[in-house]
C-alpha cells in the first residue's frame, strides 16, 4: 500500500485555452506545437470549405454538412457550435484516443465552448488567456487590419463581457505583448504544477 | 472596471516544501537558492546551540529559551515545535515583511508542521516531496550514515504514517534519485502556475 502511495500517478490532463478574440490563442499554441512536447493538439472538425493551402486532418477535419450532422446525433462531439453558416466542433474519439495514450490534450476555444467543456468534462483544466489591458487588446486588434471600425467595437465589448467570466476559468494567463516565451512558459508551468496535484481526475469521456 | 479585471494580480505565495526525513527537502531548497529567483527562504528560530560554521541569521536565529518563550507569548510564531530538548520555530515578522516586499515566501518543514501552517493560514500553498519508492528512501537513509539500523526502521515508518497524509497537501513533487533538477523545475512550476489561479487568497498574518 504505501508503495503504491510513494508512486504518485500521472493521469493525462484535457486542457482548455481560451480567452477573448485578439488575446493571441492561435500564436500560442502555434508556439506550443514549437517546443516539440508530447501534446496532442486537438484538431476541430469544421464543415467551411479549406481556405487555399489548409491541410486535411493538419488544420481541420473538412466534414460535410451530414457528416457533422451524423456526429452530433451520435453523440460524438464534446462541444461543437455554429459560426455563421457553418459548424465547428471537438471529435470526442480524437480527445479520447490521445488521452488513452498518455498525452495531455490541449484545446482552442472560445469562452462559451470553454464552459460547455467545463460541463461536460469537470476535470478539464480551462486557461483564460487576457493581455494586459483593453488598450492592447484593442491594438492587436486594429493590427489585423480585417477588422471594420465597427467589428473593432464589438469584439472589444464582447471581451469585456468575456473577462466577467474569468473567475469560472482555474487559471488567467496575461499574454504581454513581445512575450510570446513567457505566455507558453506559464502555460507549460500550469500543466506541469497539474501533474503534481494531490487530487487528480482522471478523466473519461 | 474592465481595466482591472485585464490586470490580473500577483499575490505573493507562501509555500511550504514538506515530506518524510530523506526525501532531499534541504538539497532541493539549496538548489533552488542557486537559481536566484526573487524567493524569500525562511530563517528558522532555534534554541539550540549553533555548530560548528553556523551563521546566525543565515542558517538559523539562534536565541535562548527565555527569548523563544517570549515570541510564543507574543503570538510571534507562526509554527513551532519541540525537537529533542530545543524549540525551533518559523517568525512571523519574516514572513510578514517578505510578502509585503512582494517576494514569494518558501519554507521547509515537516508534515506535522505543514498541517498546523495549513490551519493558520488557509491561503499557503502545500508541496509534499517523495521519493518514487520505499525501497529509495530507505536508500537515500542508510546512505546518510549517521543513522543505526533501528532508527532507520522508525523513520520508514515514520515516511509511511506520514505518506498516509499526503491528501492534506496540494502538491506532490516526486524527487527521482540524481534528477534534483527536474524536483526545483516541478516546484518552481507550481509557483508560476499558482500565480496564474484566477481564484487567489491574499494572505494576511
């Protein structure tokens, strides 16, 4: 018994990254995939046609409307939703097989999908990434330049509601500008402090 | 209002390194002083007498039975206790003053020690060390060479009792024999992460 208690477990950890658009989530993770750790990076099935040089199976699983619509009746998305025209969601047997073979899961989304996983899986770990001040947040998203004066507006007001829920997420991650390292370091040192948690969940899906 | 929800706080921490006699409590904290990170490590009190090298205020306080007394009395101490015929014992002041400069507080102690900080102050941050067996324990002892065969009996023991506690903690930091690197990395992770907790105790003493 108490050999069994000296061998502390290390159970594979689901972990959300979220935050308000323009916070940097898709730089982060593209840095994360850098560092060569042994994550599995979900990749989201989505029924838009690929944009020129997006990759099957790389960038999305590319699914028809019915294919998605079988997903969803079968039960096999963990969290899906409609953008614009079309879906986007989590294949459930992805997260799952990766989870089976010891790797920490690692996932993009948005503040409502975040709390839909929360729901659903409660050992999820839920990341708020923030900047580090609406200013900021505001010029990077100016910087995009895809951005109308009035898209500009919204998104910043959408944040501000985003950020009343930050207290749901467990951790807050400021992504300060020019500091990409720090923002993956922190994120790493979350998920590395998680493995040594006394009370662990193992998660099922 | 936003604003200040876009800059999330750094509480200073007060982590206490606890876990079974021979696990590397104090090799790890001296390798975690070579890093020189902005940590404040506690100056334990003791009445005993000082050995041979010893410098007062580095290694310990050394102060007389009347002087420790008074600290007791004076509520002074935020854990104590009675090892052979001496007090030792953690001042408050110290700790005071180095969360108010900022710094993140690190302490070493045992379980017992761990569990009364625990109760006096609910916002600290538990670590438990451990070794990844019995068996190593046992090694890392009779390795010390100051300990007889029923002393080293009692201290297994002692690491199995104290193994049974190891749920009161937060964190569980296994230290793999020769990797005290990889024990200073997990430890300083969990700092880092803790500080990302969008839920934070600010700690008062």
């Amino acid at each position: 018994m108490a050999e069994t208690l000296f061998n502390h477990p290390r159970y594979p950890l689901l972990v959300v990254i979220s935050g308000p658009s323009g916070v940097g989530k898709d730089a982060a993770l593209e840095r994360l995939k850098e560092r060569h750790l042994p994550f599995h990076f979900v990749v989201t099935a989505t029924t838009r046609a690929p944009r020129p040089g997006e990759v099957y199976g790389e960038d999305y699983f590319f699914l028809s409307k019915d294919q998605f619509a079988e997903m969803i009746e079968e039960d096999e998305l963990l969290e899906y939703a409609v953008v614009y025209d079309d879906f986007k969601g989590v294949p459930k047997q992805q997260v799952r097989d990766a989870l089976n073979s010891g790797k920490d899961v690692l996932m993009r989304l948005d503040v409502q999908g975040a709390a839909t996983i929360r729901n659903v899986v409660p050992g999820a770990i839920t990341i708020f990434m923030s900047t580090v001040s609406e200013a900021e947040l505001a010029e990077r998203l100016s910087m995009r330049n895809t951005e109308t004066a009035e898209s500009l507006k919204l998104r910043i007001a959408t944040a501000r509601k985003e950020l009343l829920r930050l207290k749901e997420f467990d951790y807050c991650v400021v992504n300060r500008q020019g500091e990409l390292d720090e923002t993956v370091d922190k994120i790493i040192a979350i998920i590395e402090a998680e493995h040594c948690r006394t009370h662990q969940r193992q998660i099922s899906l």
